[in-house]
C-alpha cells in the first residue's frame, strides 16, 4: 500500500498494512442496554410503524404538510401578524 506523508510534495512510501480482524471485533457487545426494555414495549404495542398515515401520492398535499405542524410549513403558510396558525 502507498501512502502520503502529508508534506504535499507527491512523494510516497510502500507500506504494508496488516487488518487485525481478531482484535478489531473481539469481545463485541451491544451497547444499547435499554433495547430489551425498548423490545418488549413495542411487541406489547397495539400500534406501530405500519399503522401510520402515507401519503396517498409520492408529495405530500398542501393540507398534509400542514398537518406536519413543523416551522418550515408554518413560515410559509401561516399570515405573519397572525401569531399562531
């Protein structure tokens, strides 16, 4: 493998890089400790990803990004004397 120095001068040096697979992904663990919590919640859940409103088109409509309630739509959409939308 070449590498650069870094003094910009184009020069490089061969270099033999060695992957220390052992050591890289020995003793792995997860480090999310709440997920079994997180897990179990959401198997009990009534609901989830798949019960959300689409958009019935590939854009949303105008009323759909309304409902979004989010500062970018409002800024747009919302009279600027009025203080809420």
């Amino acid at each position: 493998m070449e590498k650069e120095s870094g003094r910009l001068d184009g020069r490089t040096d061969k270099n033999k890089y060695y992957l220390m697979n052992a050591k890289i992904y020995a003793q792995r663990f997860s480090t999310d400790c709440f997920s079994d919590y997180f897990n179990d919640l959401a198997k009990k859940s009534p609901v989830g990803l798949n019960d959300y409103l689409e958009y019935a088109a590939e854009k949303a409509t105008v009323e759909e990004l309304k409902a979004q309630n989010s500062y970018f739509i409002n800024s747009l959409y919302c009279d600027k004397e009025e203080k809420e939308c």
